[in-house]
C-alpha cells in the first residue's frame, strides 16, 4: 500500500526544506543595514556645532588703554564745564583730547594689549554697574538740592569700579589708580561742603581725575617709562 507524498518538510533539505540541518540559517556575512521599514539614517557622529571653545573668535577683547583714555576724556570733560571759563576750558580738553590721540596712537604701534573675554566681560560689568550707579546719584542728589556732592561720588564710584576691576585682572596699577580715584572723590566731596562754586569740587576734581587716568594708560603702554630713559 502506498502513500502519497506529504510535500517538502520543514528542516530537510532532501525534502524541499528551505533550512541546514541542525536547525538554523547562517546569518549571511558582511555589515547589517538598517532594518526594514526604518527611516531613520544611519548615524554619523555628532554634527558640528559651528562654536569654538567657549565662545570661539567671537568673544570681545577690550585693551584697558582704551577703556582708561575714554573714561579720562569724559572726566576732563566734566572738568572743564565745571571751571566755568570757556576759552581756558576748551583750550585744556583739545589739550587732552590730543594726548588721548597720541597714546592711542603709541599703542597700536608698540601692540596693545587687551584683556581676554573674561575679563573683558567682568570690565563690561562693572562698567554698566558704575554707569547705573554714577546716574542714579546724580538724579537724587539734584532732587536733595545736593548736586555739588555728585562729582565727588562720581569718582569715588568710579574709583571703586577700578578697585573691582584689579580684583578680576590681578594688576597693581589698576588697583592704585582705583584707589587714587577714591581718596579725589572723597576730597571733592569734602571741599563741596565748604565751597559754594563748582570750581573746585567739579573743575579741578574732573581736570585732575581725566589727567590721572589719562597718565595710567601711558604708563601701561611704556611711555611714562620711555620719558625717564630720556630725561636721563
């Protein structure tokens, strides 16, 4: 008696069956692909971010010489409004306003030297700070009917800003110009008391603290120190 044939079996290759024996299919040989049905592509690594190091090239690098002979100007600025005589006043800013041109001019040929991004952000900080400040007392000092302390704390809030500064930079000249600018701010405030003019507390405070700022920038860049081996 005979049967029909059942039909390929399952794992019997002798039969049809689509398996080795044993069981199992060798995976086939070489890289796998993404499986099916996936649209995901194939990872590449990170991408780029398009950043340097923190903050890259784009970071703002200020040189004090410019940060100091900007502030001088605008002290000798205050100066001269306060001597209350035109043509003296406006011979002694052109004065300064040259010196300023010099030294500027004297940095950039011997290479200036800026400060890096930190610290030029803790200088642009400060700066706004005092900035604020100096308004701010200068607003409530006008409505006290006390205007003529304003200079006087001007400077001494300028002097503390330099102070701050020599803190986050490390140098000692900026500390002793800060601290310079305090002991003016405190004397013109003094003298404010006891003067009813703006000659002293605004005139020669503004004139002395625009020619002592201005004096620190030439001595960063070498010129005070260039002066000496001259005179010598």
């Amino acid at each position: 008696m005979s049967y029909p044939h059942p039909g390929p079996y399952p794992g019997e290759p002798h039969r049809g069956g689509g398996q080795r024996p044993g069981g199992f299919n060798r995976p086939p040989s070489g890289p796998a692909g993404p499986p099916r049905g996936s649209s995901r592509p194939p990872s590449r690594g990170p991408a780029p971010s398009g950043r340097g190091p923190r903050g890259g090239g784009s970071a703002i690098r200020l040189d004090p010489v410019i940060v100091e002979c900007l502030v001088g100007v605008g002290w000798l600025t205050v100066g001269t409004l306060g001597l209350g005589a035109d043509g003296a006043g406006t011979l002694l800013l052109a004065g300064g306003i040259a010196l300023v041109v010099f030294i500027l001019v004297e940095n950039r040929r011997r290479g200036s030297n800026a400060l890096d991004p930190r610290r030029s952000a803790d200088l642009m900080r400060y700066g706004g700070i005092a900035i604020g400040a100096i308004i701010v007392e200068s607003v409530l000092l006008g409505l006290i009917s006390e205007a003529g302390f304003g200079p006087g704390i001007a400077a001494v809030i300028t002097g503390i800003a330099f102070l701050t500064l020599a803190r986050s930079t490390g140098q000692r000249p900026t500390q002793w110009l800060g601290i310079a600018l305090i002991v003016l701010g405190v004397l013109g405030a003094l003298m404010s008391t006891q003067e009813t003019s703006s000659f002293v507390s605004q005139g020669l405070l503004g004139l002395l603290c625009g020619v002592l700022l201005l004096v620190s920038a030439a001595d960063r860049i070498g010129l005070l120190e260039t002066l000496r081996d001259r005179a010598r």
